[in-house]
C-alpha cells in the first residue's frame, strides 16, 4: 500500500511537471481574438530559409535572383505567458490581406503567402484590424537594431546561439538574453525570436527562452 502511495504520488508529481515544462506548450485554436499576454517578434535568418533549393524555387520573392535579405520578420505573434499561444482565432476580420496592404510589407516580409499566413495565424488573434497589425509588426522590426556584422555577412560562419543573443542584447538597449531566444533546425541559425509588451517594450519570457537552441556552434549561411 505504501508503495502504491508513493509510486501515485510520484505520478502526480511527474504529470505536474509535464503540464509545466514549456517543452509541452501548445497551440490554442480558436481562441478569443485580443485575449493574450505579449507579442513574439520572430525574425528569421533568410539565408537559412534560402538555403533548401526546393524552397528557395517556390518563394522567388524572398529567395530569387538579385534579393539579399538577412533578418526578415516571420511573424508578430500573441503568446500566452503560462508558454502556450493563440492561433487561428475566431474574428470577423477579412481573412485575404489586400495586394496594395500587402506590397506594402514586401520590404520586411517578402512574400504575399508568408503575409497572408502570418495574417491568418497569427494577427487575427492580435484584436487588431489588418492595417494596424501590419504597422505594428513594422515598429517592432524598427526597434530592432540588427549587428552590423550580420547586416551584410558575405561568409558562412559558425555562431554559438548564446554569442548571438549576447550580440542583439549589446546593439539594442533594454533587451537582455532572458527576453528572447535562439531557433535552429539542421544545424543553421533559422531564427531569433524576440519577446516584446504590447507597446512593444521588451519583457522577459521563460517559456520562449527555455524552448530556444543552446547547442554548440550553428552555421549562419551567407547573405547574398
């Protein structure tokens, strides 16, 4: 009996802790569209992104001949501080981003489908309308100074995460490493993820910084 108590007790004390790790935080669809906690910038490394020649071939606005993008914004995303986030939530906003809207946006998010996903994703749960979601993705991305390294790197270099956010922290004033976080895929940098107010203040995020890479040394293809 005592044995049984402990290993139910044990149990318990696991499933807890499940529950609580950020590795197990969700998508929450369908949820009530304003209702959230903070925005994650997400800035992707495009010649990451380029880099796959299948995917480069069918995103020309982003990868084709003659563009030279380095940090591009994936995305201004809701969360929910306990690590869980809002996703295709009910709205009666248009669903189709306009072209004029969207060629707007080209210069920073280059791709009519990359806008109209993020749109339909993500900015639906914002409370915004289109326009003003759009503007507010622009001044988060505005606030963000990008290492001048970066901005042009014209080779491919090997980069330890925790050396990256150490970098964004020194060129942007207030931001710190517990506010943001390193993404990676395939042993390349592919995105860095940074957690803002909804006046876009910078503010702490556990959850989105503990799910971010630490491994070793990551490759960071060149800009083109």
């Amino acid at each position: 009996m005592v044995y049984r108590q402990l290993a139910a007790a044990l149990i318990a004390v696991l499933a807890a802790g499940m529950l609580l790790s950020p590795g197990f935080a969700r998508e929450i669809r369908g949820a009530r569209s304003g209702d959230f906690d903070f925005y994650v910038l997400a800035l992707s490394w495009s010649p990451s992104f380029c880099e796959d020649q299948q995917t480069a071939s069918q995103n020309r606005q982003q990868c084709g001949a003659g563009k030279s993008f380095n940090f591009i914004v994936h995305g201004l995303w809701p969360q929910f501080k306990g690590g869980d986030w809002p996703a295709f939530c009910a709205s009666d906003k248009p669903q189709r981003v306009p072209d004029q809207l969207a060629r707007q946006m080209l210069d920073i998010m280059p791709g009519f489908s990359l806008i109209g996903n993020q749109w339909r994703k993500h900015g639906v749960c914002s409370g915004l309308d289109q326009q003003s979601y759009f503007e507010l993705a622009r001044q988060a991305r505005d606030k963000i100074v990008i290492p001048p390294v970066l901005r042009t790197l014209d080779r491919k270099v090997a980069v330890d995460p925790l050396a990256l956010e150490a970098a964004f922290a020194k060129f942007n004033d207030g931001l710190d490493p517990e506010e943001m976080a390193i993404s990676c895929a395939d042993n390349k940098i592919m995105e860095i993820r940074l957690c803002m107010t909804p006046e876009l203040g910078f503010r702490d995020c556990p959850n989105v910084d503990l799910n971010g890479c630490k491994r070793g040394r990551l490759i960071m293809p060149p800009v083109r």
